[in-house]
C-alpha cells in the first residue's frame, strides 16, 4: 500500500518565507511579497519597492527576488523538503517572478544545514578588508556556487580589476548626474525601522577615492568618515549566460548561493551594483556578442566584523494573508 506523502504546514511554509526575507536587496529595499498556497509559496516583486532611477527595467530588483527565492528554497531544503521551481508560471500575472512548492521529503544534508546556518550571519561589508589574498580554493567554491545555479562567478586579474575600479568609478559619476538619483538614494538612507540602509551599515568613504562604495552618508546628514581602502581588492564578475529576467531571478539565485558560501567561509562581501547600473559601462564588463552578460561585481576579502545585519520588515508586512 502506497502511503501519502504529506506536504509542509502552512506554519512551516512561513518560517521559510520568514528566512527568505533575510535576502539582499539593493539599498536594502526588501522588493518581494509571498503568497503561500499549499503546497507552494509564490514569491511577487513588489512594484512599489522598485528604484526607478537606477533601475529602470527591474533587473536589479529580479536580482533580489532571486535571492530571496534562492533562500526559500533552501529553508524549505533543511525542512526536509525537495522543492520544484517554476519561473514566471503564470503569463497573466508578470509580478509573479517564481512559484517553489515544495515536493517530496528529502533527509538531512550537511551541505544544507552549512548555508543555512550562514542566512543570519550573511550581511554586506562596507569596511575597507585585509591586505590578504583569497584563497584559490575558496574563489572556486564561490565559482561552484554560482555554477549551480545557473551562472558565472569570475575572478578578475590584475587588469580586469583595474578596469573595472575605473568602470565603477565612471558609473558613479554618470549616476550622480541622473535627475531623481539623490532623491531615490535618500529615500533608502538610513532607513526606517524595517527596510534602508542604517547608518551602522553604511561604511566609510574611501580616503583614496578608488573603491566604489556607494556614500550613503551624502544625503543623510550622517557624519562622513573616509579611511583607507585594501590597495589591490578581490574582485568577481558575476555573468548569465542571457539577459532575460529569468536570467535575472538565477543571478540572484546563484548570487545568494556565493555569498552564503562565502559566509560559511568566514569572507566578507561587498556587492558593487553601480558599473551594472549604466549599460555603457555594464555592456563594457563583460561579452554579450560571446553569451556573457554582466549582472553584478562582487568583492570579497577579510574584513572587520561588523554591526549585525540591516533591519528587516516583518512576516505581515511580506506575507499576503491566508
């Protein structure tokens, strides 16, 4: 007699929905709803949450969909549950980015129970990191997260990294110069209570004005520290081999999987959204005519520890009601 294989609680959907909502977002904008119909939770980007300024056709926000999408899945993995993705399943309905539900039952893994014990700890650095080289075994663990989900995580040489330091440099001043821009970075400075870049987060700026981190305290009124930033940083091209958003939601998805690894591995991580942000210069980091579209820069290294992790909105906020 075939027994009946019994799905997840509801209870049990939201705590991975709850785990889902300590994705990365760009500024912290948190741009997702779920909606829970058991078996399956579906994951929404939020219209409303989107930075029309610097991202104009949703690309970064589908980046962080797919990280929160990335985490549902591995929250619903240390339930003891297979999942099955579907991207964009209902054409009338284009907000609907993925739909996860959950399948069979699946025993323990280590290799789970790792990332997922990494989902609180992981929290963007803005600090300046140690003068020490990455690695190469721990770059090709961040490689291999990246090609599990469908993408490219590429470490850039010497020349590359120059280029792009100069690239991202560039694009900050062609984003300074959009109308709306300072009024949109405002709007996601310091935040509120559940959503924005808090001040504890936002880091310094560098005295030597050569790594590109986004100066959160410009607008804010906050005090603006600078210090020195590593020389020479380790810097990785995150590619798709397509530049459709369901390329975009595996971005994030195979983002979320590195910087989960790179959690566990005791690496900080700086993601630079800023080169992808003008397409002259995004076009310039990578080779479409080859089948490699840019989607991100990811910098990593070994870094102070910081405050704990920027303020998250809670489960009523995200979760559409039964």
């Amino acid at each position: 007699m075939n027994r009946m294989i019994v799905g997840p609680t509801r209870k049990v959907l939201a705590e991975c929905v709850r785990a889902a909502t300590a994705a990365p977002s760009l500024h912290n904008s948190q741009p997702w709803r779920f909606r829970i119909e058991e078996p399956a939770t579906e994951v929404y980007a939020d219209p409303a949450r989107r930075l029309r300024v610097i991202d104009p056709l949703g690309r970064e926000q589908l980046i962080s969909v797919g990280a929160a999408v990335f985490t549902l899945r591995l929250a619903l993995r240390q339930a003891r549950y297979r999942s099955e993705l579907e991207l964009f399943p209902d054409e009338g309905e284009p907000d609907l980015a993925a739909r996860v539900t959950a399948a069979q039952p699946a025993s323990s893994n280590p290799a789970v129970e790792a990332l997922y014990a990494a989902i609180p700890h992981r929290h963007t650095n803005r600090w300046p990191f140690a003068q020490s080289a990455v690695p190469a075994d721990a770059l090709e663990h961040l490689a291999d997260a990246a090609r599990r989900e469908g993408a490219t995580l590429t470490v850039a040489g010497a020349t590359a990294r120059d280029a792009i330091l100069g690239l991202a440099q560039e694009a900050d001043r062609r984003l300074h110069e959009l109308p709306g821009y300072r009024e949109e970075l405002a709007r996601w400075t310091a935040g509120t209570q559940r959503d924005g870049v808090p001040a504890r987060a936002a880091g310094p700026w560098d005295a030597l004005e050569s790594m590109p981190v986004r100066d959160f305290a410009e607008l804010s009124g906050l005090p603006r520290r600078s210090e020195t930033f590593e020389p020479y940083p380790t810097l990785l091209v995150l590619a798709t081999h397509g530049d459709e958003p369901a390329d975009w939601l595996r971005a994030g998805q195979a983002l979320q999987r590195a910087l989960l690894t790179a959690t566990w591995l005791n690496l900080a991580t700086t993601p630079i959204s800023q080169p992808v942000e003008v397409p002259a210069v995004r076009e310039a980091l990578a080779a479409p005519d080859a089948g490699r579209f840019a989607q991100l820069v990811l910098r990593v290294g070994y870094g102070r520890q910081v405050a704990a992790s920027s303020p998250r909105r809670t489960l009523a906020d995200v979760l559409d009601p039964a």
